[in-house]
C-alpha cells in the first residue's frame, strides 16, 4: 500500500541525524565500535542512562533486549502450566497468546469504549483466583490509546500487592502523553514483583534499532531472565546499543519533535471525526500514537479496510486482526505523512457505494 494509515510508531529516525545529537563520549564509542559479541545484559553505559528513566531503579535491575523478546522470556521465566493470567485485552498479541502457549489460563480484561475505554480495575478483584500469578497491563494502550488515571493505576498496583500477584506491565508508549502531568508512574517503581517492559521502538522512532529493556527488582525472577536470554539473542546488537545510548541522552529533543508532529496529526484527525460523525464514533487518545474508533455503516471493519487498500491504497488495520470484533479499525499518526494519506482518504471516503458495500 502507498499510503500506512495505521502504524503504531513515530517515523524512523535517520541514522545520520541520530548521530549528530551524539556527545563526545558516545561519538567516540561509535567510531571505535568493534562487532563482536556485547555483554549479555546490554552495555553498561546503556543500562545506567535506562535506569535514569525510572525512580529507585539502577542498572542492576536493567537486562537489555529485543522488546519481543523481553515477553517472551519474561512469560517464560514466571509462568507454568496451569497458572492463571489477567491481561488487558485488546492488545499485543504476544502478551497473552505466550502465556496460553504455555497452558496458562487467560482472562482477557476488557476496555469499556463507552467510558473512554476506561479498564475498570473492579474487574481484577471480581476475577482473581487462587491460582492467579501474573496481571498483564499495557498503558498507554495499544490500540485505543487509552491511559488509566493515577488512580485507577494506583488501585490495580494496590490489587497484585494485596494478592501477591505479579504485573507484567508493557509501557512502550511511555513518555508520548500529550499532557506530561497525565504521566504515569512506572509499575517498577511502585512494587518490587513488578516487571517494567519499555524500549526504543515506539517512543524514539528507532524500531529498527530492537533495543529494549525490562526492569525489575525482583532479583530471582531477574537471574531466571537472564539465563534464558542464552537460548535466545545471547547478546545485544552491538551498533544498536550504542545508537540507543545516544537517542536516550537525546532524549528531549528527540521526544519533543515526535510530540509536535502527534499533536498536529491529532487536531486533523478530531476535525476529520467531526465531519464523519455519521460513519465513525472515537474516543481521543490521551497518549500514544494510535486510536481505535468505531465504524457506524453498515460494512464490517475486515470489508471496509480491504476496500479501502484495494480501492484507495491504503492500509489501516481491521479489529479482527485483535480477535476484538469486526466494527473498529486503528488509525495510526504518528508519521510526518499523516496528512497526505488522510487526505487521501478523506477524498476515497467522499464515495459512498464503498462505504455501504456496493460495487
């Protein structure tokens, strides 16, 4: 397709441009940059700037990884048969088909749209069992863009205390809240059986970097991460480190510029659903770069999207492909090119016969 109408990131940084917001000293590290094989647990330098992000948190709580991978051993190293897992729902598929992979019990916990896709932490205490080890959370939320109170946070952290329960939260949309004082603390500074998952990817515009982290305190679950990450990446991309190193000590900047172009996007789009109140329902986002509005015709979202790529040339992305239902779609505009593919689409939705399912 031309024109991605539904990415979930910031635009890729350009890898000169990264390297010109480099200090002397992580200049000098890429330039003297050797290929061999990194330290396991990422680079020293890279884990004490990951653990400036956090309060109460140091480089020893810090293993370095690929994002994905970061879920995968995570889940691996925590979970066995027959426990039982809480995750929010819809979201990141890994977060809870690993878990079902491994012969978990899943309990998928349901946004409700009509209170702005609030997730209602009554619901953890009404589905907790004895068996329950683990809460999955993912605030800012894929795909509604959904953040939680500092209250309703609170309560949920509150609840896996109460319980002894583990929370795996995924916060890689962490720092992209359109209202700073809207910021959430992260779960790791908050409960020592928290497991924080944050990386590069989202946030930086820097996916093709696959540098991300999980932070912990808990020192056995820690160590069982760590050995584990030997059957998978063993060790880190060596130039992706030090590329990581540099956008986090850049960080403002590169955060600011991202936020500037997000917001500008937002005010297009708020203007485009109120001009197409008749054909779609949303909720604003308040952080992230992604929405999940709703499709008020009468076409499913699977049809509708297909249409849309087949005819116009543009890809979003069906709720189906969340195994959610078949009347939403994510919007992504996080990208410098939002305007031209809304436009565009703007002008493709000027047809009606797509929208009602006609040839």
């Amino acid at each position: 397709a031309k024109y991605l109408l539904s990415c979930s990131d910031c635009d890729g940084l350009m890898q000169g441009d990264l390297l010109e917001l480099a200090d002397n000293e992580t200049r000098n590290l890429w330039n003297t940059l050797t290929l061999g094989y990194t330290e396991s647990l990422g680079h020293p330098l890279l884990r004490e700037e990951i653990a400036k992000l956090y309060k109460g948190i140091t480089a020893q709580n810090v293993n370095v990884l690929v994002p994905e991978e970061g879920i995968f051993l995570t889940l691996n190293a925590l979970l066995q048969k027959r426990d039982h897992v809480i995750c929010t729902f819809p979201g990141y598929q890994s977060l809870y088909e690993i878990a079902e992979g491994l012969g978990c019990e899943v309990t998928k916990w349901k946004p409700e749209e009509e209170n702005g896709w609030r997730f209602n932490p009554e619901f953890l205490e009404q589905n907790i069992k004895q068996n329950t080890k683990l809460i999955v959370t993912n605030f800012p939320h894929n795909p509604t863009g959904y953040l939680p109170s500092k209250e309703d946070f609170q309560k949920i952290i509150d609840i896996a205390k109460k319980h002894d329960i583990y929370l795996l939260s995924d916060e890689m949309y962490r720092f992209l809240e359109y209202d700073e004082n809207d910021r959430l603390p992260s779960a790791c500074e908050e409960y020592d059986k928290a497991i924080t998952l944050f990386g590069m990817s989202k946030t930086f515009g820097m996916a093709g970097a696959r540098i991300g982290w999980v932070v912990t305190k808990d020192e056995n679950l820690f160590a069982k991460i760590a050995t584990l990450k030997d059957y998978t990446t063993i060790c880190n991309n060596a130039p992706s480190e030090i590329l990581s190193l540099i956008a986090l000590r850049a960080k403002e900047k590169i955060i600011s510029n991202h936020l500037v172009r997000i917001k500008r996007n937002l005010k297009l789009l708020e203007t485009f659903f109120e001009e197409n109140k008749h054909m779609f329902q949303w909720v604003k986002p308040r952080a992230g770069t992604i929405a999940f509005p709703k499709l008020l015709v009468d076409i499913s979202a699977l049809e509708f999207c297909q249409k849309v790529v087949t005819q116009a040339n543009i890809m979003i992305l069906p709720s189906t492909v969340y195994d959610y239902d078949d009347k939403h779609i994510r919007l992504g505009f996080g990208r410098e090119n939002m305007p031209e593919a809304l436009a565009k689409f703007k002008e493709y939705l000027s047809s009606s016969p797509p929208l009602l399912g006609e040839d």
